[in-house]
C-alpha cells in the first residue's frame, strides 16, 4: 500500500487554543513521508491534558493511506483519556478518501469549528 | 669551511623552522604519508625533496610526467607536487590525464609555477589541479600548503573507504532483501486446481524487493474454500513481516483453532482484536472470500479493501465492496458478511489497489474504469492471459518500469 504520489510535500501546523478544545490548522498532505511531523503536533496537544483536538483540514490537498493510519491512531490515543478527535472541512478529495475507510465513523466531520465544538459539548 | 657553511646554512633553516609551530606539527605526522615531486629541474626538485624529507615525509620523485604518472598509479601518495612547464607530458596535460582516470582521479595536486596570473590558475584549476604554490614560495608556505594538501587527501581517502562500506554493506542488504522476498514469494499459492472445475491463476510485482500485499487460499473442505488478499500500510521491510506474520494467523488450522468457522465476517472480527494500530499507525486492509461451491453462493467480508470483482458470463462486472473500516481502526468492530450468488462461466479476480491506482506520467491514475475495460476486451481468453495483459497494459499506462505499489492479483476460473 505505497503511496502514489512522489512529490514530497511537508505538513504545517498551527495550534489555536478554542473553549474545550484545541484547534490544529494543517497544510500541506498527510502522508507517510510527513508522518513524525504530524504525531508530534498532535501528541504535544494531548500531553498538555487536552480532551477535543479539532483538526482543521482545509489546507490539507492529500492524504494517503499512512495518514489515514495516523487519523485512526490518532482517534484511539484520544479516546483513551475520554477525548474526541473531530474534523473540519476536509476538501472534496480528501473527504473521498476517507468515506472509504470510514473515517468519519471514529472521527465526526463538522463544516465548521462551532459544530464541532457544538457536537463535542452534546457527546460530553 | 664550505662544509662548516652548509652545515650552517642548514642549521638555520632547521631552527628558523622548528621555532615555528605549524612544522613541529607537521613533523609528529608527516611520517605517514607520502609526497611525490615531478619536476624537471634538478635543482628545484631536489631542494624540495630534501626539504619534505627533513620534516619526515616519505618523498617519491619523477623527472617527467610520464614516469610521474606512472609512479602515482602504482603508489598512490597522499600529495602530488607537480611543475607546470615540462617537456612533453606538462602539467596541466598531466592533471587531464589523472582526472580521467577512475583509479587515481581523486588524487590531490598541487601545481608548482612561475606563474602567478589569475587566468592561468584559474586554467590549472579548471583542468584539476587542487591549489597552487609559487616557486618563490616562503618554506613556511610550501610547508602549510603540503599540509594542507595532505589534510583533504586524507579526508577524501576516508570518505572513499566509508563509502566502499556502505556499498559492501547495501549489497550484503540488497541480498538479505532478495532471500526474503523469495521467501514471501514461496508463502503464495501454486497456481491451478483449487477445486474440481476451479482454477487459479495469479500475479504478484512487490513495487519494491520487498512487497506488502499477501494472498492465498484456504482450503476447508470438498465443496467449500477460503482466498484472501492483504495489503499492509506503510514501506519498506516492516509490512512484509507483518503480512507474513497476518497469513500464519489466516492458516486453515489457525483460523479453525482461533474463530472456529469458515465465515469470512466471524474471521475479520477476530483478526481485527488479534492485530491492532501499530504504534506507527500501521494497519491491514483485507478482503476474505468463501466460496460455497453446493450452494453456489459467494460470501465475502471486506475491511477497508475495495479490489475484487465478479465478471460475469455476459461480461457485466459486480465489484464486491462493502463500506468497511481497515484492521485495527476500531478495536470493536464487528465485520459483516455479504452473499452473492454465482452463476455459471463466473470469473472472480481478487486484486491489490495498486493494480488500478497507477499514476500515469502526467498524474492522471488509471482507476477502475480502465481496469474493468481492459479486462472485457479480453473476453473469454484464459485467465492467466488476462491477467498478464491487464498487467501489461497498466504498466504502458504508467510508462516506467516499476509500479508505484505492490501489484497482486488472483483470478479464479469458476466452472461450476
């Protein structure tokens, strides 16, 4: 399961604290080549104690079958301290993606940050 | 008295030159390496000889270019201090000749001239010598310059010796590779009878030595067997090792031990539990079929895995896909179980995505469309053949030698 894609492309990320939550603004792929990049963010946010990570995908062009290893992982860390990972506005294509691999089924989709923090407040 | 003179004149050149500290250093290394001279002056070569084998360098010496080349071929010295104006062989004809040479072409040159014009260094330069020294050089310069000269000999001879290990090493790799790619290759099925009236053919192209997609059959009785195919995320060695340790645990005899029954949901629930996330966020995507060949039916359970289809008779297509979460993404997932009935001339291909998710060189990827395309317009050609030419036109499609990912595919003859 290699990735297709060749060009290397980096991840950036932005963390942006919101009430109950943080906010983590990718850009860039996901991908197996960016993987590290992406685990430590996110590790950084949830070892501070941070119960509902939202990540901010509209940035992200690409994910490809390691990042959607990493969402899962991600989801599973999260849960394990009674937290959420939620997700806004994954472009069309990334979206795809992970409808497949039924994504959206451990990590909620939201259009925007108020319905994801809306969707954690009534799970809470 | 001339002698008394000489000895003199060489006392304080010894002593002009031990009170400075650059030679005293010089001196504790030079012992080790060694200087060739090719000059054809006597006077100038000598002087120098004799000035290098004071401070303790092993100094080798050559009238010509000629013998000068030949002599740095069969000794390698760490310095090659070389005169610009000779007969015949010059040096800069000398410095084309060593840069030509794959044997001595990292060899270090110092050029020796009159000359001290900026064009005509740059031209020594560009034509491979490493730096100059002017015949009216200070001794402290030629000295500092040698030094210097020995100093990236040595840091060229060791990057040439580390880079000799690495290439020793990546062979001894490459060839541990190729053991374990053939034996991945030994854990797949032969091809042929699976059953009375069901034949198998398959292909397998690991994108890399090492490939991470897995097949094979399981036989459970006289009417009814078990295929999967699974591909492990990630690249490299690691999803070769977990895919083989995944087909111990999808072994006819496991799996009665394990799940003790034959139902592909039942077998991707317990697989599921039994192979979670690797810390790394690794996974399997998986799809197991049963086929019950007395009631005519195929049951089938997919996690995450998109890559099998039915064609029929007719030539219509039904691809076997469920909405399905890979191993491991939900530790309590339970995965469900399909049923398609069979008909009489199906053919069932079970296959890795990387069969169809093949960029072209402008990016566009050859998809599914394409794939069921490619097959229909085999028609009823044998299996293996179709098979080998739906490869053949995928890698056409991809214009390079290798596929991106790992290519794997069984079609099965159901002539039931």
């Amino acid at each position: 399961m290699a990735d297709a894609k060749e060009e290397v492309v980096s991840i950036q990320t932005k963390e942006r604290s919101v009430p109950n939550g943080v906010v983590l603004e990718l850009t860039g792929d996901l991908t197996y080549a960016n993987r590290e990049q992406f685990k430590a963010a996110v590790e950084a946010v949830r070892q501070r104690g941070c119960r509902h990570l939202i990540l901010h995908m509209d940035d992200v062009r690409f994910v490809d079958s390691s990042g959607l290893g990493l969402l899962a992982l991600v989801s599973q860390n999260f849960k394990l301290m009674q937290g959420q990972v939620s997700m806004v506005k994954p472009q069309t294509y990334v979206r795809e993606i992970m409808t497949l691999a039924n994504i959206p089924k451990l990590i909620p989709v939201y259009d925007n940050e108020q319905e994801a923090l809306a969707g954690y407040k009534m799970a809470a | 008295m001339q002698k008394g003179k000489t000895s003199s004149v060489k006392s304080a050149t010894e002593s002009h030159e031990c009170r400075l500290p650059l030679l005293k250093t010089c001196c504790s290394w030079a012992a080790s390496h060694t200087v060739l001279i090719v000059d054809d002056e006597p006077v100038t070569r000598t002087a120098m000889v004799a000035r290098l084998t004071r401070l303790g360098y092993r100094v080798l010496q050559a009238s010509d270019g000629k013998s000068g080349l030949e002599l740095l071929r069969r000794e390698r010295p760490d310095l090659t201090i070389l005169d610009w104006m000779m007969p015949e062989l010059d040096g800069l004809a000398f410095c084309d000749e060593v840069r030509r040479d794959p044997n001595i072409l990292s060899s270090q040159i110092l050029m020796m001239t009159r000359y001290d014009q900026p064009e005509q260094i740059a031209e020594g330069l560009a034509r491979g010598a490493d730096d100059f020294l002017s015949k009216a050089a200070t001794s402290y310069e030629i000295i500092a310059r040698v030094q210097a000269g020995i100093r990236t000999a040595m840091l060229i001879r060791r990057l040439e010796q580390v880079t000799e290990q690495i290439r020793r090493k990546q062979d001894l790799l490459e060839r541990e590779l190729q053991s374990a790619a053939r034996y991945v290759e030994s854990l797949l099925p032969a091809p042929g009878t699976l059953l009375p009236g069901i034949e198998m053919a398959h292909a397998y192209r690991p994108a890399l030595t090492l490939g991470g997609d897995l097949f094979n059959v399981v036989r459970w009785d006289d009417h009814s067997l078990g295929l999967y195919l699974l591909d492990a995320s990630g690249h490299g060695v690691s999803p070769a090792l977990r895919s083989a340790s995944f087909s111990t645990f999808l072994r006819e005899d496991s799996l009665l031990n394990q799940v003790g029954s034959s139902d592909p949901g039942a077998i991707l629930t317990e697989a599921n539990r039994q192979f979670p996330l690797t810390e790394d966020g690794n996974y399997f995507t998986i799809i197991f079929v049963l086929l019950d060949i007395r009631s005519r039916t195929l049951f089938y359970a997919t996690a995450g895995h998109h890559g099998a289809f039915l064609q029929r008779l007719s030539g219509e297509i039904i691809w076997l896909s469920q909405r399905s979460l890979p191993l491991g993404f939900d530790p309590t997932n339970v995965y469900q179980t399909a049923a398609v009935p069979l008909m009489k001339g199906d053919r069932l291909y079970v296959l890795s995505d990387g069969l169809y998710e093949i960029p072209s060189p402008d990016g566009e990827l050859w998809g599914q469309p394409r794939l069921e395309a490619t097959m229909r317009e085999e028609g009823r050609r044998p299996v293996a053949e179709v098979l080998s030419h739906t490869i053949d036109a995928a890698a056409r499609w991809h214009g390079q030698e290798h596929f991106p990912d790992d290519v794997a595919v069984m079609g099965i003859e159901l002539g039931i």
